[in-house]
C-alpha cells in the first residue's frame, strides 16, 4: 500500500515549470520555510537570528499519527495523505498555499517532504550540492552538517550574491 502511496506523492508533487525565482538580501526575507528531518530549534532560532525580518515556519517528519505541532511549528506523517497522495490535514493544506521567500531544505529521503519542497511556492529553493534531484532547487551548497553553522553559510552567501542590492 505504501508504494502506490508513494507513487501518487511523486505525481502530485510535480513543480510548475515556468516558476519565478529570485534572490533577495537576508534582510529582505519576509517569509522563510526551513525543512528538516526532525525539529531542530537551534536550527529554527538561528534562521530568526540571521534572518530578523523573517518568519519562519519550521516544517519536519513526526514518527506518531496525532499532529501536536503548533504555532510556526509543522510536522507531516504518511498518514497525513489518502492512498492516492492528496493531502487530508488542513494545517499542511494550508502551509502548501503559502508563498514563502526563501525555502531551505535540510532533509533527506523523505517522500513526504519531498512533496512539500515540489508544491511549496518560494523565490529561491536551496538545497544540497550532492542531491540526485537537480531540477527542484535553485541554489546548491555543500550542505553536509546540516547544523546552525549551515544557515549561517546560507545567510554569507546570499548577503554575498546581493551585495550590490540596495538594501
């Protein structure tokens, strides 16, 4: 049952290709989407150091079927989608409309993140430089501690890309 599932996730999950993606300073970064494996707040409370302008909505995989999260917090289960991939949790229907700014993916191997890093509107999508997939993403790094210190490598470079905009 849960191949299928999965298959339905990859269709479902399909990016518009004539999407707009732009880089804008740090400090012009309203909205940011951080995807993890497992909630990681230092990570989240370094995005909200770095990035002060921003809100930051933290998304990640829960291991339980009852969604607890609050506030900025969200999580996703496999539960959280019916057999043919469409999302039933309104919360994450919710969080799949929104428009974000920045998205940055710290996860791996996750059918059900993955979905969210495919539909989830956002002006630039970063991600790992050593991803297999090369069309979701519009700027790689080697993100490979995946910890605080990679979101201060992700703020240097964009502070370092817009260095000529105004700010």
């Amino acid at each position: 049952m849960g191949i299928v599932k999965n298959r339905y996730l990859k269709k479902r999950g399909k990016e518009p290709q004539n999407r707009l993606k732009w880089i804008s300073h740090p400090t012009k970064v309203k909205k940011l989407l951080l995807i993890t494996n497992q909630e990681q707040k230092s990570i989240k409370r370094k995005c909200e150091e770095l990035f002060q302008n921003a809100s930051v909505l933290h998304l990640y995989e829960r291991e339980i079927k009852v969604d607890n999260s609050k506030g900025f917090y969200y999580t996703v289960h496999k539960s959280d989608f019916n057999l043919t991939g469409k999302l039933k949790n309104d919360k994450l229907v919710n969080l799949s409309k929104m428009e974000f700014d920045l998205l940055i993916d710290l996860s791996s191997d996750s059918e059900e993140l993955d979905y969210f890093l495919r539909t989830v509107r956002a002006g630039l999508k970063v991600g790992d430089l050593s991803t297999k997939d090369k069309t979701t993403y519009d700027l790689f790094l080697n993100l490979t501690s995946k910890d605080s210190q990679t979101i201060e490598q992700i703020h240097t470079q964009l502070a370092y890309l817009t260095k000529n905009e105004q700010v």
